[in-house]
C-alpha cells in the first residue's frame, strides 16, 4: 500500500512539474542548442524502430556511463553479431559520446522523463530483449513499464554509496517495489549489494559481479594521441585536474600558483566536469592572475601559459595521458570522486582529496597497493605535486601500484554478458 501511494504521488508529482522540466530543457537550449532539440522523444514519442529486430537496450546517463558501457556493447556486439544495440542517454553529451565512440554501430534514443504513458510509448516504438541500466538509475515507471511488457531488468555496474542509501530511506517503499521489478542486480562490489539489500532488494536477485570500468580499454589511436601530444608540450611539467566541479577550482588554482613559486615552468590542464561551467572556469583563472589559454581555441599552450582549459568534449582519456600527474577531481568537495582508473590506465599517477564514496572500493584497493596518494585537504596539493613531480621513481611507484589493480579486477565484461545473455 505504501509503495502504491508513493508511486502515485510521484507519478503525480513529475505530471506537475512537466511544464518546468520541458521549460529547464529549452532554458539550457540557450547556451547548449542539443536541449532543445528532439523534445518529442523527452515524451516518448521516439523516431521507431525495426519492431521484429531482436535488440539489447543499455541506458547509460551520460558520459562517464557511456564510457563504461562501451567494453560491454563491444563484447555484446562480438557474442551476438546479429543483434541491433540501443543506447539511451539522458544528456547531449552523452549522446555526443555514443556518437564518438560507437558511431552508426547502435542507435541512440533519449530515455522519456519517467511518466508511465512515455515510458510505454517509448517501448511500444523502440522493443528490445532486454534493458541494461548502468550504475544506479532507479525510475520506478521504467522500470514498471518495462515489467509489464516482458522486458527484464539488469542494473549494471551497480553502485550504491552510504550516502544515497541515507537519502533513500524515506522512498525505502517505493524503491523496493522499483527494485523487485528488475531482473538481476549486478553489484560491483560486496558492499554495494549489501546496501542494496538494505534497500529492499531481494537476495535473489543481487549478484557480486564486479567493477566494469576496471575493464577499460584504451584504444591505440587514444593512447597514440596522449603521447603525441604529451611530446608537443615539451619537458615542462604538467598535471591534470579531471572533472572538477564548482568549489574546487580556486582551491586547485591557489595550489598550482604555489607549485609555480617552485616550478615556474609547471603547465595545469584543468578541465571542469560540466561544460556549461566552462566559461565561469575561465573567468576564475583570469581572476587568479594564471596566464590561460582555452583547448577549444586550437593550438598548443605556449611556455607562458600556466592553465590549459580543457572545454572540449571527448578528450578528457588522451589529456589524462598527456599528464604526468592526475589529480581526480569531485573529491575536495562531497561529491564523491571519479574513477582513478581511466589516468592509471595511461600510466599515470593519481592523486585524490579526501572525498572518494563514490568510488571507495577502488580506492581502497589502490590504496592498499600502493597505486594512489590521497589527501586530507587542499592545503596539501602544492607540496604533493611538487615532490612528485620531482621525483620520476615515485610517479612509477604509483602507476605500478595501480597497474597491479587494474589487472587483478578485470573480468566483470564477460561475466555481464554472460548474466544478461541468460535472462
């Protein structure tokens, strides 16, 4: 009954609030003109697709979702070479990354805001097998609608912080009805299926399968291109920070102008997790007096730049590479951290602050092997990164550790298409 009565007044809820959630997609369209476009299938009324194809759904939300999913589409595609692939996205970045990366291989689709009628359109026009939802994207009305026509469920990569179990409880009723209408819920780690169990799950269907970005594979072209451009800028130092969010890159600039007063020569690529920020990152530069220079500009940072912006889509894997240091961004703020495994697939050393939950699994195993340096705070970075960067042995140190990690977890590609070929 309680689970009835939250689903309705969420239903209702999301009805309400349509007008403001088609109106926040044209507002974005403003500055980011793909918001406004393809709003019908924000509904449901998706372009349809050959309706007898046999077909697999992944939902990946955004870009760092795609990334993950594109080693499994990939084994997908290899086990079952017949079989069409659908991905969704909730974002235009995402889709620009299933465009990058997977091209005319898939079909893209925006997943419909979570309204029962758009979400039945949706399936009515676009059927597949099955549906794989990366990560922890609970939609009660997908995954109903899906239910009711025979579509089974898989979460992948599935994820679950203390933090968002907390944040749950009073929707604890609604989520455990959301989650018995799933198939098969393939945790990345035994603590994450514990809080799912938590959650209301049942044990039935919550598996251990493992981390898939730990199977990331970074292609010859990519990993050409670091080097390339890691030689284009020159025997100067350069670190990366990855996917930093508001809040932390003042803190970031502030300990790069103190690594300059020891390494005046030292080169920060900075690049901000969201790109509708990038122009207020640059104004933060200017503010803090470093010379800058935008990649989306074109050309090389030349000796007297002190930050690279990094406002381009797409190339955050070959700048990690051109690093000789990366420090993860969304970890001096609570907002958990980003994966540490796509730098230390290059080689390179990771540095992190001390806010990881997203993410506490992987970085405890780094930290057991030695393959991470994690901070208590910012006021640490300058002196990290200028002993670092000083000291070629310690950076090998580091990437060694995390390579031991990085092949000790591989796997979990062919266990998830073992599971989701089985249901």
């Amino acid at each position: 009954m309680a689970a009835a009565i939250l689903r309705g007044g969420y239903t209702w809820l999301l009805r309400l609030l349509l007008p403001v959630l088609l109106l926040r997609l044209l507002w974005r369209g403003r500055r980011q003109p793909a918001y406004r476009r393809r709003l019908g299938e924000r509904l449901g009324f998706a372009p349809r697709l050959e309706p007898r194809a046999r077909r697999l759904w992944v939902h990946a939300v955004s870009v760092g979702e795609v990334i993950a999913a594109v080693p499994l589409i990939r084994a997908w595609q290899a086990r079952f070479p017949g079989e069409a692939v659908l991905v969704t996205t909730t974002t235009p970045t995402g889709m620009e990354e299933v465009a990058r990366r997977l091209g005319g291989e898939v079909d893209h689709r925006y997943l419909p805001l979570d309204l029962p009628g758009a979400m039945a359109r949706f399936i009515k026009r676009c059927p597949a097998q099955r549906l794989l939802v990366m990560e922890t994207e609970l939609w009660p009305n997908l995954y109903r609608a899906c239910r009711r026509r025979g579509v089974p469920v898989m979460l992948v990569n599935a994820r679950l912080s203390a933090r968002s179990l907390r944040g749950y409880a009073r929707l604890r009723p609604l989520l455990r009805a959301t989650l018995a209408d799933t198939a098969l819920i393939a945790a990345r780690e035994a603590e994450d299926a514990r809080r799912f169990l938590a959650l209301g799950a049942a044990p039935g269907r919550v598996q251990v399968v493992g981390n898939l970005k730990y199977d990331l594979g970074l292609s010859a072209a990519v990993r050409q291109a670091a080097r390339d451009l890691r030689r284009a800028l020159g025997v100067r130092p350069v670190w990366i920070a990855a996917s930093t969010h508001e809040g932390e890159e003042a803190r970031l600039l502030q300990a790069h102008a103190g690594l300059r007063q020891r390494r005046p020569d030292a080169l920060l690529i900075l690049v901000p997790r969201h790109p509708e920020r990038f122009d207020a990152v640059a104004r933060l530069c200017q503010g803090a007096g470093l010379p800058m220079v935008r990649r989306s500009a074109g050309g090389l940072p030349g000796a007297e730049a002190a930050v690279w912006l990094g406002d381009t889509m797409g190339e955050l894997l070959t700048l990690c590479g051109a690093a000789d240091v990366a420090f993860m961004g969304g970890s001096l703020v609570p907002v958990g951290g980003h994966n540490p495994l796509e730098p230390a697939a290059h080689g390179v050393p990771v540095i992190t602050g001390p806010h990881v939950f997203n993410f506490e699994a992987v970085y405890a195993d780094l930290e057991a092997a030695g393959g991470v340096l994690r901070l208590a705070d910012a006021g640490e970075l300058a002196g990290a990164l200028a002993a670092l960067l000083g000291d070629a042995a310690a950076r090998e140190g580091l990437a060694a550790g995390a390579a031991r990690v990085l092949k000790a977890n591989r796997g979990a590609v062919d266990r998830l298409v073992d599971r989701a070929a089985a249901l």
